[in-house]
C-alpha cells in the first residue's frame, strides 16, 4: 500500500511541474501543497510528496521547491462551496425538463 501511496505522488508532482514547465521554462517551480491531517500519526500525506521530489527533480532537471502545509483545521466555506457544486451537478443531471 505504501509503494502505491509513493507512485500516486509521484504521478501527481510530475503531472504539476509537467504542466508549469510547459508554460514556461523554468529552472525552479514553486509548488504549495496542503495536507488536511494530524502529524506525527497522519504526516504521510504530506511526507509522501517530500519523498519523491529528488527524483522529479532529477527526471524533470529541475529545481522544486515545495511548500508542505499539514494541520487539522475546518476547511470552512471551502466544503460548503463543494457540497454546493455537487448539489448543482446532481439537480442538473436529474432535472426533469432535461432531454
């Protein structure tokens, strides 16, 4: 399980700086990344991305430098604005008017 965790990180950090070096070549990509969890029993979330950036960097030949936020706070309006916009997806796909 934590060989799939790594290679999902992977995946996800080469896909970012894939797409920020493709819109302009640069030699450091900043990239932030917030972990909603409770260390020390929860840091794996975040560590993985930490674990796997030499060899982005080395496969990409570029400089990373990431920011890695872990805490436990409310997500807040944030998960209200989602369950709204799942809410909306849902009406829409079964409107009754809809052909």
């Amino acid at each position: 399980m934590n060989r799939f965790v790594r290679y999902v990180a992977l995946l996800a950090l080469l896909l970012s700086v894939i797409g920020a070096v493709a819109v302009s070549a640069q030699e450091t990509v900043n990239i932030t990344i917030r972990c909603k969890s409770s260390p020390p029993e929860e840091d794996w979330r975040c560590n993985n991305f930490a674990e796997v950036e030499e060899e982005v960097e080395a496969e990409l030949g570029i400089e990373l430098n990431l920011t890695l936020l872990q805490d436990n706070i409310d997500w807040g309006r944030l998960q209200e604005r989602v369950r709204a916009f799942v809410g909306s997806r849902h009406a829409a796909r079964h409107h009754p008017l809809r052909p």
